[in-house]
C-alpha cells in the first residue's frame, strides 16, 4: 500500500517519537517540517516536506 501524500499530525508526532508540546514548542522556536492548515482547522504535513526536514537535519548534523 502506497503512503499518503499528507500526513496527520499524530502520524508525525508517532514518526519522530516526540509528545504534542513538545513538537508546538519546537515549532515556535521556529524549526520543524512545514504544515498545512486544512480548512477545518486540522494540520497536515506533505510526506515529501517532512522528508526534506529529516535530510536537512542530517546534512546540519554531517
């Protein structure tokens, strides 16, 4: 089965091992893959952007 192309939060959340707060205080200090805000309020994130954060994260810590 093909992954999706966007994926929910908690998908992310699950993915990277990390809580909610922690993910929203990461997020204010300005990192993290870029979101989607869907029109009912609920946030997605496409799976090509949340790989090309993890790949730049490798290349910062090369």
């Amino acid at each position: 089965m093909a992954e999706p192309a966007t994926l929910k939060l908690s998908d992310v959340l699950r993915e990277l091992g990390m809580s909610r707060p922690a993910f929203y205080r990461m997020r204010t200090r300005g990192y993290g893959p870029r979101l989607i805000k869907l029109p009912n309020g609920q946030l997605r994130c496409r799976r090509a952007d949340l790989d090309a954060w993890l790949t730049s994260l490798e290349e910062t810590a090369a």
